[in-house]
C-alpha cells in the first residue's frame, strides 16, 4: 500500500512539470488554451479545448499535432526512425503519452478501447524509443482479456522496463506495487523525466 501512495505521490509531484496548458502544432505554431479546459479524445484522435474569451470548444486532430501537454501528461506525436520493430499495428501508433523520459530512453504508451460485438477490448500499445525516435523495444499487451500469450506480454512488458528503467528508484517500486495490474502502471500517464 505503501508503495501505491509513493507512485501517485510521484504522479502528483511531476504534474508540476508543465505549469501551463499548451498545444504546439506540426507548423510550430502554440495554442494556450483556457486553464483545464483541453481533454484528449483518444478514440476521437483529437485534443479539444477551449479559447479566452470564446465560447464552445475548438479541436486539433492527432495528425497536426507536434505535443500538448496539461495536467502534467505530456502527449506527442512522434516519426518513428524503424517502424517495422513495432509489433502491434495501432491505428494511433505514432501519438503517444510520454510516461517515462531519461536522457537515453522514452517509455510512450497509449490506451485504446475497440468496442466488439459482446464485449470491449483495451489494448496497451506502449514502446521504449530511444531520443533519436528508434524503437528499442514493443512492450504492447492486451488487458481485457486473460491466457497464457497475454499473461506473458504482460510479464514482458515489465522485464524490459526494470532492463531500460532500472536504476530509477521510484518507477521500480510503482511497477512492483502494480504488478498483479500491470495495465494500472501503463494508464498511469503523468509524464515523469529524470536526469
């Protein structure tokens, strides 16, 4: 329990990390939106907001997206170098949150809902890039559903974080506090960068 209290300690301390709303377009243009007025629209593939002194929300589509950070989540839109490494094809899978950032590694991850028939599937599409955008790893796993190849992505998915995040002290104890859930550290997506 202990250990859960530390990882949203954690969370909440690097939600200071981005003071102001912002979104920053491809063209290199910035939006300031209203405070706490953006919301991300994953499914959608938008980030809506809204504007001082306007009414009604305006919205960006993911594709003229460079980043938008609030709330202290940072969500970017990346050119991958090699995206033949990755190995789940994601309608959005190069717009991720950037969860973890080191001067050498990227954790990005991002949650998707597919509404089937019967039932809804989340899938975790969550990559280690290294600063030059190459795919070091593809840590993407199912979460809804449960057999021994998804209990075993599950499991892979956090050996190769302790292998590229090991020495980081506070993500090490959040991901064993989490490890019978390992969905709940990888939908945890505060941005979190140590030096």
């Amino acid at each position: 329990m202990k250990l859960i209290r530390l990882f949203y300690l954690i969370i909440i301390v690097s939600c200071s990390a981005f003071a102001q709303d912002k979104i920053v377009l491809k063209d290199g243009s910035s939006i300031i939106p209203l405070k706490e007025t953006i919301e991300i629209v994953v499914k959608g593939k938008k980030v809506k907001y809204q504007l001082p002194g306007e009414k009604g929300s305006k919205h960006v589509g993911f594709s003229d997206l460079d980043y938008v950070s609030t709330e202290g989540k940072l969500l970017k839109s990346f050119k991958l170098n090699n995206p033949n490494k990755v190995k789940t094809k994601a309608d959005l899978k190069f717009t991720y949150f950037i969860l973890i950032e080191t001067d050498k590694y990227k954790l990005i991850s991002i949650a998707i809902y597919y509404d089937l028939s019967q039932s809804t599937k989340e899938i975790i599409y969550s990559l280690i890039i290294d600063n030059d955008n190459n795919v070091v790893a593809d840590l993407s796993f199912i979460c809804s559903e449960f057999n021994q190849k998804i209990y075993q992505d599950q499991k892979n998915a956090i050996v190769l974080v302790r292998k590229y995040f090991g020495s980081l002290k506070p993500e090490m104890d959040a991901l064993t506090a989490n490890e019978q859930e390992v969905s709940v550290y990888f939908k945890a997506v505060q941005y979190r960068k140590y030096n």
